[in-house]
C-alpha cells in the first residue's frame, strides 16, 4: 500500500552535511522575494520581513525553507541574472547568520544564481525547469554536490500556459523524470527529489491525475515532493481566490500524504505540520 511506501521507506538527504531523514515527511515553508508572486502574503522582499517570515516558519515546524526571487507564477516577466541574484543573496546570507541550523532551499532555473546562494549559505537547489532552461545547471548541481529537486515542467513561465497539452500526463511526466535523474546520476548527483510540478504546464485535470497516481513515483526509489499550495488547481475548482485556498490545500496535501509524498511545499507550515502529525498518528494506530 501507499502508506506503507511512505511510512517505511528509509529516505535521507544530505544538506550541507546534515543527514536529513524524509521516512517522515518534512515541510518545506515558501518565502517568495518578488513583487508579484501569486500568493500575496507569501511576498517578502524585504530582508527583515524574509527573516521575520523565517523565524515564524521554523518556530511552526518548518524543515526547509525555500527562497525564490524569480516569479514563475504564468506569464510572470523576465527578469535579469544580476536583478534575481540582489534580491536573494541579502536574505541568504541573512537568515543563514541568523538561523544557521536552518536548511535553505533556492528556488532558481540558473545554475549563476544557484551557486552563488549555496556560496552565500543555502543548501537545496529547487529547479522548476529541471535543467532545462540552463545547459548548465546539472554539471553545477554536481560540482557543488548538493541536493537537487527536479521539477517538471514545459517552456517557461511566459509560454507555459500554452504548452498544457497531454496525450498521458502521468506517463509522459514519469518518462521526463526517468530521462532527467538518468543524466543527472550520470554526473555524480547523489541526492534528487522528484516535483511533479503542479500547475506548471498543467491544467487542473492535469494536476489531479498526477496527484491520483502519486505514489506511482516511487518505483524510481526518489523522494517525492509535492507543491500544491493555494494554487489554481484548488481554488479555481471551489469558486475562490488564493487567499481562501487554504482549507483546500490541507486537504490535497493530506491525499499527498496517503500517497507517499516525502515533502510538502507550503505557504502554510503550522497546518501542513499538523497534517504530517495526524497522518502519523494515524499509521501508528
């Protein structure tokens, strides 16, 4: 059964030396340094605002925090390497002094910006183009030896949208992460964590199939990381906005959880952490 995967599958990560232990689900807290993420109360440009949102996040639980200053919300603008890397550096190297036995996560497709943060202090690279909107992103990913999340997703944030088509989204996803985690084990990548990449290059019915068949994933014996908070594929179905989405995202991020999802990526850490709480109650009973 799917609950016994993600129960007793043993699952560690090596992050910058700490061996981190995803038998037990973990949660990753969201802290978005741009103007115009989707989600406005996950906004945190500011280094003090980031370092309050961090401290609030790992105080509720949080195993990971993920920092991205590039909006890959659809049809977000471009911006340059040298505008992405000023707004996130500051507040790597920041929450880092601060909260050094916290494990940082950066959520960038450029191989520039991903070095320069694991320099500054972070730990994780979260990749929402899988190496594919960077030719060089696998190579740094194994020269700096760190733990890799691989993201499916098709075009880019601009042209994503209209790339929404599958003749199986489940197969053809599962095939990318087959591909993908071969050339990176190729190159000496140790530790990969597979994102389906809810809502990137997928419509709802897209995203709910891929959520059904979850646990189908493990047969590459990789971590699973699930991100489907407040996204449109919860709210757009109920009638609501983002900012009510957050009964809906619990209760995705509980299915997720039955289906042997390893890290849930949250805007909300206190709830996701009660969802892994009862889900482990529950197993134990």
């Amino acid at each position: 059964m799917a609950k016994d995967t993600f129960f007793h599958k043993k699952v560690t990560l090596n992050a910058g030396g700490k061996l981190i232990d995803l038998s037990i689900p973990k949660v990753m807290g969201i802290i978005n340094l741009t103007p115009d993420s989707f989600y406005a109360d996950s906004r945190q440009p500011a280094v003090t605002d980031a370092l309050q949102q961090a401290e609030k996040m790992l105080a509720d639980g949080a195993a990971f925090l993920d920092l991205g200053a590039y909006s890959s919300r659809p049809g977000a603008d471009d911006i340059s390497v040298q505008e992405e890397t000023d707004r996130l550096l500051p507040v790597v190297k920041a929450i880092a002094k601060q909260f050094p036995d916290a494990v940082l996560s950066i959520d960038t497709f450029r191989a520039q910006v991903a070095e320069a943060a694991i320099k500054a202090g972070a730990h994780i690279i979260n990749d929402i183009s899988g190496g594919q909107l960077d030719d060089a992103m696998f190579a740094t990913v194994a020269r700096l030896q760190v733990p890799y999340i691989l993201m499916h997703m098709k075009g880019n944030p601009k042209t994503m949208n209209q790339l929404a088509t599958y003749d199986d989204v489940f197969n053809e996803v599962l095939d990318y992460f087959t591909d993908r985690y071969l050339q990176l084990k190729k190159l000496g990548v140790n530790d990969v964590i597979l994102d389906p990449g809810f809502g990137f290059a997928k419509k709802p019915g897209h995203g709910y199939a891929l959520l059904n068949r979850l646990e189908e994933f493990n047969r590459l014996g990789l971590p699973v990381l699930v991100g489907v908070s407040r996204k449109k594929m919860i709210y757009d179905q109920l009638g609501l906005t983002a900012v009510e989405a957050l009964n809906g995202t619990t209760v995705l991020n509980t299915i997720a959880l039955t289906k042997g999802a390893n890290i849930l990526r949250v805007h909300d850490v206190k709830e996701a952490v009660q969802a892994v709480k009862l889900m482990q109650l529950l197993h134990n009973e």
